[in-house]
C-alpha cells in the first residue's frame, strides 16, 4: 500500500461516513471557520442553519471539537493540493 492510499485510508477512519446532511454541516462549520469564527460560534451559526444536524458544544468537549474540525480543514487542503497537481 503506497503513502496516499494509507493516508486517505486512516483520514476514512477518523472523519467517518458521513451523510450528505451531515457533510453539508461540517462544511457550514468549515465555513465560519475560515471566516475566523471560533469553533463554538462556527457550531452556533452552523446549528442554526441546519437543527436537524446540530451538535452541542461545552467546555468538555470544545476542545476535541475544534481538533476534529481543523483536521477535516486540513484534508480538504490536501485532497485539494493532490487533485489541483494531478491535472
């Protein structure tokens, strides 16, 4: 198994199958994100927009919340350079 398939199989397991709804979430917290919102103002304003995916965000857990978001963050800038280079 060469690098790239390794990566994109460990990527596979820490973000999960998602479903089209909750893909549309995570990139409406992505998006506030890369405005400069904070992770919890990011889940607010993506909460509100899409109730049915909302996530609930503490001091127990804004942490591992954010973690996860800026690792989707930083896949998508990979998976993006990797296409971008292919073509």
């Amino acid at each position: 198994m060469n690098f790239l398939d390794q990566y994109l199989q460990r990527s596979q397991e820490i973000i999960g199958d998602r479903s089209p709804a909750e893909k549309r979430y995570d990139n409406e917290v992505l998006r506030w994100l890369r405005k400069g919102k904070n992770i919890r103002k990011a889940i607010e304003k993506a909460n509100k927009k899409y109730p049915e995916e909302a996530l609930e965000i503490d001091d127990t857990n804004s942490d591992d919340v954010a973690d996860h978001y800026d690792y989707i963050m930083q896949h998508q800038e990979i998976m993006n350079n990797i296409f971008s280079s292919s073509n």
